[in-house]
C-alpha cells in the first residue's frame, strides 16, 4: 500500500528577508548593499541605452556604406532558391549543416535562419530536414517524391 504513493523529493527553497532562522534572512539579505541592483522594481536598461542622452549609434554620422548594429535586424532570414538544390544527389537529406558545406549560405552564426524560395525548378528527390520552406516549394518537392520533415 505505502508504496503506490509518490513521495516528495524536492527540498523547499528558502524564503528570503524571512529573519535569520530561514537561512537566508536579516539585512542584506544576499543582494550586498545599497544601490539599485540592491532593490525591488531593477531593471537592466536596454541595449544602447545611455539613460536618455543620444546614444551613440544615433550621434555617429550616417555614411556610405556605414551601418549601425543598433538598427539592424537581430534574426537575418538566409534565402536559398529551390534551383541550387539540383546541387545535391538524388535521395539526399539536405539540412542547415549540408548548405554551410555547399556553400549556399554563410558561415557566420550558429544559429541562422534558413528559408527556401520558389525560383526555379527541382529536379530531384530530396528530404528537406529543419529548414523553413514556402507552400510552393513544399508542392515541388512533394511532387518530386520528396519529404518535407
């Protein structure tokens, strides 16, 4: 019987400011002291921000060929045409790795987006594993026999 029940294996976590007994109580209270990361309602400023003077990225002149990080799109889309799969063997699971080495996007970030466009024709039987695709694309490869996973 005493085994059907679950017995609790969390240990509870301290209750802060709760006075000394509590473990983690009485003055400071593990936030060190005075300031404002030592009170409620912190919060970080955003990035940039330089407490409402003008930032930086917005004194700098705009120039040819100048560009600001500040405004720039933090998730780049990476595009990939439907035509450039025709690259790839008959059969073959294309995903984001497999397009680095192909050289049809870019080596820089670990994380980029991938979509694939309709401009052209496939050719080939292919699975496409992870990569975002376009209604029309997927009909391509479908049509193909390929899979879209």
């Amino acid at each position: 019987m005493i085994h059907n029940y679950l017995l609790k294996t969390t240990k509870n976590k301290k209750r802060i400011g709760r006075g000394y007994g509590s473990g983690k109580g009485g003055h400071t209270v593990g936030r060190g002291s005075k300031g404002a990361k030592s009170r409620t309602g912190y919060k970080l400023a955003r990035k940039g921000f330089e407490g409402g003077q003008m930032p930086l990225s917005r004194r700098i002149p705009k120039l040819k060929g100048f560009s600001r990080a500040y405004f720039q799109l933090k998730n780049k889309v990476e595009i990939v045409k439907i035509e450039k799969l025709n690259d790839f063997k008959d059969g073959d699971t294309i995903n984001v790795e497999k397009l680095r080495e192909a050289g049809l996007i870019s080596e820089k970030g670990k994380n980029v987006k991938v979509k694939i466009l309709n401009n052209g024709e496939l050719k080939k039987k292919i699975t496409v594993e992870n990569i975002a695709v376009s209604k029309s694309v997927q009909a391509q490869i479908e049509k193909a026999g390929g899979k879209v996973l």
